[in-house]
C-alpha cells in the first residue's frame, strides 16, 4: 500500500504521537505519496504497532531516531513534534525537500509574540499553511517550508474570515471553543486520565493566555487590514477528536440576515473543504470526525447585534494533519484535494 | 427512609423524568422533608423503579396522575412538568400548599418576552429561586410560590451578578455554555440518541434563540440596574450532567485583576453554595457533579479588554433540583443548606 | 464522486439509517461501484443531508421511497432494512440485480430456529456472507442474493472458526460480549438516549433471548461438523460504535499455548480483513473503527482448561456494510478487498 | 462537617487517589465517623483542593506524609496504599485501632497464590471485608484488622454466592466483567488517557492472568465447599466508574428458573445493599453510581445448560470505599448501613 512508486515519498517526524498517527492515516490512503521513514523520539526502535495498532498495514515498521540523516532523501517531511524541534532539523534538510511543520515554530511573523506565548527566541516565519486565506494558494504553490495552522485557529479563522473580508463585523472578537483531547496530545498528566475527562467539560487557559491567541489575532487583522481583538476561551470535552468553536463579533451596521448569509456563501464558493450548512441545521463535530472539512454556521443575533459563526472540525484532520497534506498537496504541484476525505465516520 | 415524621411532605409532579428523578435523590437523603405522592403523565400506573432505578428506595411506589387531589394534603409541591402545565395545577392547589415550579411558567417579569419566546399568552411571575441575587432570601422566605431558574440562567448569573454589582464590566455579555444532554429531559428526538451524541459536541439555538436567554437579561438588567445585553450561545456535550459556562463582558476602566477577584471574594463570602476556586485553577464540571454547587473562576484579559468568568454548575442539582429545594427550605423555614450535599461525585 | 461510470451501480435502500449510511460511506470511497439511488421509508422526500450530515458528498440527494421500481435498474441492491421487508422486494428485483440484505430475514437455514427467535414463517436461506468461512468465497462468487452476518456473529465466528476448525476447543461456548449504540440502530427509545448511556455498561437480552445467538450456533456447528452450544450475552457500551466479544471454550486435551497461536496464525494466513495481534497485546475497538478488520488475539487459560478469544470489530464496518460490500465484491467478479479500508480512525 | 465529635475519628491513608477520594465521599457523609488526618506520598504538602476538587468542605485540608505518627490517635484508618505498604505502616500502629485495607495485601489464604499472582512474600490474611459472605458479619464485628475485597471479586461473589451455597451451579465458572478506568487508579499509563479510552472498549489481564482471579476462586470455593475453577476476563469500558459482571455457570441437573429466582430472593432477603431485580428488567452500571448497592439480575439459559448472574456495582463505592465503611461499621459496633447510600447518582 506504501510501495506504489507514485513519485512523491514522505517522512514523518514525530510518527508515535497523534498528529503523526493522523498524518500516516491519510498518507496511506493517498494515491500520490507514499509512505517512507517514519521517526520518534523515545519510541525509536519499536514497532509503530505498539503505539498506531489502527493503522495496521504499518504495524511492523520499525521508528527511527529523529535525525536529518533518517528524514533526508524525502520529496516532502512533516514534522510532528514538540516545539523548538523543528528549525534545527529543518536547516539540515536541504531545499529539495519540501518540509511541512505541523508544529508552532514558524506560524506567528512577530517575534514579540512568539517569545510573550511561547518564550525564547523566536525561529523565523514559514508560509502559512491554510489555502482558504485570500491569496494563500498562489504563495503555498510555491512554497519549500510550509507551517501549518494550530488547530484552534484554523477553526476560527476559516469561520470568520468571510465576515471580515466582507466587513461585516466589528473587529472585536469573543470566540469560545470545545475542543476533543487528542488536541492535547498523548501527554501523561493526570488532567487527560480517561478518568477525569469522561463526563466532564473543562476550562483552561483562560483570559487570553492560551497560545493559539495571538495567531488568530495575526490571522484576522491581516484579513481586516486592521487590528483585530480576540478574547479567547478554550475548553476540553469528553471526546478524542473534534473542536467546536462558537466566534461572536459584533455586526456592522445595516447588515442583514440575509446578506450575512450571501456574503458567506460567495466566498466559501468553490471552497472544497468548507462547507456552509443549510439554514436551520446546526454544526456538530460528529460531521466532520476524520474529514478534512470544516463544516460552518452563521447567525445574526438582532438583539444582542452580534453575529455568530459556529465551526466544527476534526482537529486531527483539517486542524493538523489534513490541512498539512492539503498545503503539501499545493506546494508538490499534485491537485490540492488529492487524498483528503470530505467524508467523516458517524455515528 | 421517606416515612421519618419530620412534619414536611412533599409531593413530585413528573417523577419520571430527569428532573423529577434527581428531586426525589436528594428529598431522599433530606433530613427535613418526606417523600409523598409521586405523580406523572404517561408513566402513571407504573412503579417508579421502571423509570428511576437509581431509586432504590423507592422502587416499588406507584406513580399515580398528575392530578389536583393527588398533589393536595401536602406542605410542598414540587412541579417538574411540561411548560404549561403549572398554572392551572396551582390555582387548585391553594395557599396552604408551597408551590415550587421547576418549569419555566412563571419565571420572566416581561410578558411580550414570554410570548415572543415561549409563545402563547404569560401565566404571570413568580418570586424566583436564586437565593443568592441580592435581597432574594428575604422575598424567599415569604413566598407561597416559587419559580425555579432556568439551568442556563442560574450559572450565568451565578457567575456574572457580582462583576455587575459591583460595576466591573459593560452591559454587554457574551455566554458560550456545554450543557449535559440530561438537560434536554428524557425526549425521544434522534438528535439526543447515544450514537449521536457520544464523541460530538453541537451548537443549538444561535443567534439568541434560546428560552433562556430573556432570563438572563432580566436577571443580570435587575443587578446592573440597566439594560444588559446578552449573546447566548448553548451547545451540548457528549455528557450527561453538567453546564460550563463561559460568560465574557468589557472591563470596566482601571479594572485591575487583583480589584477583580476581591470583588468576588467579597460578594460571594459566606454563600454556602458558590464556591470561587483558588487562583490557577478552572472549573470543571466533574467537580460539581450531584452537588448543590457552583464552582467559578475569574480571570481580566487585559489584551482584549474582557473579564472572563467561567462557571461549572450540575444542570440537575444546582441548575434545577438542588435549586428548588434550596428555595423550598427557606419558604419552609428550615435551614438553605438543610439537605443538600456540597460534595461532588467524581471520578 | 459518485458518477464516475465504473460500470457497477447500487442502490442503497433504507439510507436514512445507520446501516446504511456506513454504506454510503464505503461505497462513495469505492472505486468499483457507483451510489445510485438511496430509498427510505420515512424520510423519504427529504435530502441525505437531513440524516446522514457527515455525507457531504451526498448531501443535496433526495430521498425515494422504497419501492422495487425505485431500486429497478442497477447493478446491486443493499438492502438496510427492518426484518420482514426483504423478501417481497427481492421477489420484484429479478435475477440480474444482486442482492446484498443487511437484514436477518435469510440468514438461518432452520425454519424452526427464525419462528422461535423472530416469529412468523421463515423467509428462506441465501447464501452467507462472510468470506472467511471455510468454502465460502467460492458460494459467494456464484451468488445472486446475499445475506449479510449480523454483527454479533460475524465476531463470534471469526474468533472461533479457526479453533473449531483445528478441533482445540470443546464444543460448549460462552460469549458475553459488549457493543456500541449503533448496533441498536436509530430507534426512539429511552433506554438508546445519550442521557442513559453514557456513563453506564448495561446487560440485555440475556438468557439465551438474542436473536443472533442461533446463527452463531449454526455457523460454529458447521465448522466443527456437529451440535456446539453456546451460552451469548451481550452488554451495551458507552460509544457509538465498536464491538468486543469474549469467546470463552473448554480447551481440547493436550492444546499448548503455542499449538493455539500456531494454529490460529495458520488459518487466517492471507486473510486480508482478520489480524491475529503480537502476543501480549489485546484488542481494542479503536482499532478497528471506521475499518473493514476484525482484530483478534488468544490465550490459553490452563488453570481453568479454557480457550479465551476476544475480538474486536467495527459492528457497522465488518460486522455490517463493510462485510455486506466484501461479499458483494466477490458476487460482481470484483476484487474482495476492494474499496475496503483496513486503516482504522483512532484516537 | 469533619468536626462532629461522633466519637470515632478516622484517617485515610493515600487520600490523593481514587480510593481515597472516594472513602473522605462517603465519610463527609456518615453521621457516625469525623474526618481525622488525610496522608498520601508524592502529594504530601498539597491541599487536598489540589487533588479532589469535588470535596470542596475539605479542600485546604493539607495533606501529610503516611507515616505511623501521621496516622496515630484516630479510631480507624483507611489504607488505600499500592500493594506492600500496608503490613509494615499496620504493625506500627497497635490494636487499639482498626485497620481497614483497602489494598491486595491480606485479602488471600494461600501464600502460594499471593506468590504467584502478585510476587513476593504473602503478608498475611486479615478478616474478608464482605459481611454478606454466610458467617461473615460476626467476624467482621470482632476484627481489629480488616482486608477490604477486590472491586471484581466483590461483583462476582455477590453474584454468585447465592448458587453455590444452594448448590444451583456445577463448579466451573466463566466470568466476564466490564470495569470503568477509575479502577486502574490514577495511573498515567498511555492506555488510560481520555484519548484512548473514549469509544473503545478493551481487554486486558486475558487467559487467567489478572490478580483478581485468585480471590474468586478462594470465595467461591469456600461457599460451594469445594474447589471451583473460574475463567476471567476483565474489559476496561469508556466510563469513570462501575463493573457489569456477567457470570456463567453450568445449571445443576433440575434446575428451574422459578426456582433459580426464589433461591436469590431467599438468599438475598433482608440485605441491605444487595438488590435482586424485577423479572424482565436488567443491570445497569448506572443504577449504582455512587451508591453502595450491588444490583443484580439471574436467568437460567435452558438451551445452553446455562445459569447467567449479572451483577453491578460502583467499583469506588460498593467494589471499594463503600465496600470498606460498611465493614468498619460493623468492627466499630455502628449500625452496618450508617452513612452508606443507597440511592445512585442518575443519569
């Protein structure tokens, strides 16, 4: 299933954890990559069976160290690793290999805001991996390093760019988002135990501190062309995948309903992974589990003079990995829906 | 267990619903009421134990039609019907009897928000059942009546009431709340099936469409002394109990976080049910789950100019059931606290 | 997608449910065969999208009823529907049209043993459809109607065909095995809410009641070559989907722990969709969702001379659509494995 | 609420853990025991707030080091230590106190199991916390030392002591139990995270290999008066807490279902947290959460020669913390149901 000789041969740094679980899911499946080195830190030398035992056309690959040596001699490596990982590797790599980081090192271009949230130095700014942003795909076309959104923000922004393109809103953002716990990765603290989750909805990061705030603050001013505000409360769900994100900005003066509705329309027109519902019907991330779509909502609350976007993803799959083949799909010339599903798996 | 003498009697109207269920837990373990007539609609004639097994106790009682003379002859009332319902029962039941209505009948002063939201002519107001507004324990403890608050409505003013009363933010919130699908009652629509809900979190009711949300205005209008507006967002959780409320309003200016958190130390000092954790830490709605209890966390996002409040509650006790006794013991004259656990059940 | 001109076109009736929307699924990701025309019975009228959101591809299709002119003219037929309405249907298709039910209408030769466990005259035996039964790939390559395993089965059998076949096991089985909601499909009813399930592991259909506890017996019988007895309960689990069941046998005298792997490892060489795990892992459904795989494990309890199997599955994937399209496969001179995924979607 | 002056003062040792949250659940509750000294390892130092937010009466209660000086001066400690700890912290603490263990240390007779099952040397055997085993309760009310039992041999004794002591089963049993992930403890094991087990259902500990098959084996042998050998297979289900144990045993030759039933409604009369259900209903995990009740279900399977038990408990109430108050009770000369529920938390 991996040998297929389309051309295209990717490594995955980072194969263990969930984002590179996810990334090999849809490489498998994909008719124009194949499948190459897969590497990990503390889990080199075992087979990816013991840690991905879903993806069982792999069980028997043996994890290699994450080294340049091991990534070198791939058309396309993707990075799924810790932050701070990723600049050194990819200095080694070479322009030849295209390099799609899934990670948080390259998306923010201030450095200000990348040692406020993150600390330290910051590594520079790569193209920014979401196609749907005005402009995007001609600049991901061509493209060597590609990093790829947080999860959180590209939920947010693929929910509310159509309101600021069309200036629909006022740039004062409120945006509170659920989101599955894989988003946390498979990090052993007691917090993600089975136990604590299950049965039970939690807040954290509160009041502006989560790092996923800046980049959607950089993403919606550059929309705006202005400053954008955006107060933003993540929250943990009992579920594995999917993030829910409820965005609330005030309404420009005049705006209807219906032209709310128009206007998203028109520019979500001919978009292949995001989808506006019908009127009436409401997203649930159940529509979206294992699908590169993001399935959207809007309302214009005439009351409270606010309009609300309401976006379901799977955070896993347009919020990581999916998104991340998607701009690799543009940056190796192959048709940027290649390999990516619009289908989720419900109930 | 229910036959203890105590001198207070109650009866539960809609016993086999979710609402009715946890009335009876807690009367159960309630050292100043008894158990009696227990009344329901289309499950009369059954035993209690084919609907609440949970209820071992009271496995073997039959459940007799909501009618006047089954609820008459007793001290309290508890009424956890359809919307509709509670009107024409109390007016037969006369004033000898305390009335305590879990439905939304009597709850909103406004009667054009009662038929624009509810539809249908207004049944009129009832003294309402959150002890802790300012100046409510008094008109409790004189009430005939009772209208219990909404789930919704109870965490988002639990939460916000002080930052008003103390004029820290701008009347103009915005409430993202997960509720628990036990919230939705024990219908039979798709939407609420287990293989729909499980693994998914969904939107309902955007755009300021839901019920609760004249309430909220009217409760948070009546602490600021002015026109609060409120975009309400409800979503629903792959869990059975719990509400997490995240509510956001404009800093005051010169808020400070420091002058934030005294004010809610002050307001809520002595408040045997809500609870401000100790800073660092968030809500959950685990750590309130069977308790009569509110749990909140304040943060200031001085970046976006937000006071953000989050509140867990259990839609079913606090947000309901534990409620209504609350307000029942102090129209009864017997202690608030009498019966009503403040420890959760978790994991 | 679906109008790719394969030269295979199926219809799916009874769309709307769960059933068959993993049969959309599957098929829309089928390279072989086209989606023609959906039919249900309720819903007929409305669009796909109405039911089955996570579709997208199919979201604008309308609905028919379910009637033999709607479902005349393609290659094959599913049939997803409640018991009894299979046969009539069958009857008006005519012999070109394949047949695949998902139903339990033809799968029990016993006349006796379907009036017992379903009521009312017995429909009829059509070949079974699964595979890996000794013999069986060649029944379903000549097959024009097909009767789809139920799900329970279909993890029974595959667990226990290869220790019957062997002769390791004694002939006197107990299964208790665990399922999620979607094997119960969409029904209405309380004991099926999100509300009642989450949280709680319940019993049902104890005794020897379910109904697919003759058919195990009957596919078990016929590898072993004589009566074996088996003792099944199933349990409800808190997910939407996934299957565990525990084969428990009376080893046959002198089986070693090496001679049962080994003879496990020998029968299910080859098979693409049964994977016998390392030693000294054990299924989980996670595995398996969304894939067309049953995961399977053994052990020899010496202590208690007992065989122990656990198998994991996907109730909808192989343990309905994905074993209904595997058989179909085979019946349309396709490759079995065809537009099946192995791959599961996990965490 | 700890400072009642009821006269009897207990510690609980290990407090910061599931077992140990659970006891200080149940003993804020009981009229009859004050909250003395909370001790634990690692979290020393910490306010219990820390780790057991749900307790909120006891959240800045400072959590000391479980040495013998921490746990002198109190009537009754708790132990709910990992394995090995609880003879040596025992020996320290005189006679004058009644040590409760909630561990695996003294609960087996034979030192040749203890060996083989856990390692190590066999501390010794204290009196079986199980008041309902024949016999029991009057050794329990004159103990100093009590070894509280297994969560899952708590289940399966309880469902089948009732058979074997009426001699209604042939000696040979098959069990297979559902347990929620509390019962693993607050381990961070990669298999316990929210991500792995929401929507899975998994085995572990096949073919005889957990350690609480041994004391299976010791119970019900001892009520059968004979050896029975017993086949377990355990299952972690997506739930904090609960087992559903479905028991399997050959039917004695004769054996009627009438009589099956009227030997556990015999067997059964006058237990206070041992409830045999209405025919036709079965159990539910849910029906016992946070309750000290066992509910069970029998069925007599004529075809398959079968007697089938199902049984559920709360693993952390009845299978653990509860389980241990109730037998306290007993040694302390208190009433044996004091400050146990038997109401269950729903849904």
């Amino acid at each position: 299933m991996d040998s297929g000789g389309c051309g295209v041969k990717a490594a995955v740094a980072g194969a263990s954890g969930y984002a590179g679980g996810e990334l090999l899911r849809l490489l498998l499946a994909h008719p124009g990559i194949d499948v190459g080195t897969l590497t990990a830190g503390s889990s080199a030398g075992t087979p990816l069976g013991d840690h991905q035992p879903h993806l069982a056309d792999l069980a028997d690959r043996i994890i290699q160290d994450t080294t340049p040596e091991a990534l070198a001699g791939h058309d396309v490596v993707f990075l799924a690793l810790p932050h701070g990982q990723s600049a050194a590797l990819a200095a080694q790599l070479g322009p030849d290999t295209l390099i799609v980081d899934c990670g948080a090192d390259f998306r923010l271009t201030s450095a200000a805001d990348w040692t406020g949230f993150y600390g330290g130095p910051h590594a520079g700014t790569w193209p920014y991996g979401l196609p749907e942003l005005p402009g995007q795909r001609e600049i991901l076309a061509a493209a060597r390093t590609i990093a790829v959104p947080g999860c959180y923000p590209t939920s947010v922004t693929l929910g509310l760019f159509p309101a600021f393109a069309a200036g629909l809103v006022e740039p004062d953002v409120v945006v509170v988002a659920a989101s599955g716990t894989s988003g946390a990765g498979r990090s052993l603290k007691p917090s993600l135990l089975g136990s604590e989750v299950m049965g039970s909805v939690s807040a954290y990061g509160v009041g502006g501190a989560h790092r996923h705030t800046p980049e959607m603050v950089q993403n919606l001013s550059a929309v705006a062309g202005g400053p954008v505000t955006v107060s933003f409360t993540p929250t943990l769900a009992p579920m594995a995948r999917g993030i829910l994100a409820t965005c609330v900005a005030p309404a420009s003066p005049g705006l209807t309903a219906a032209g709310l509705r128009e206007a998203y329309q028109e520019a979500l027109k001919g978009e292949p992974f995001v989808r506006l519902l019908p009127e009436g019907r409401w997203p649930a991330t159940a529509m979206t589990l294992g699908a590169n779509t993001a399935v959207l909502q809007v309302a214009l609350d005439e009351r409270a003079g606010r309009v609300v976007v309401v976006v379901a993803i799977d955070n896993l799959t347009k919020g990581t990995a999916g998104g991340a083949i998607q701009s690799a799909n543009l940056a190796l010339g192959l048709p940027e829906e290649l390999g990516l599903p619009t289908t989720g798996v419900s109930p």
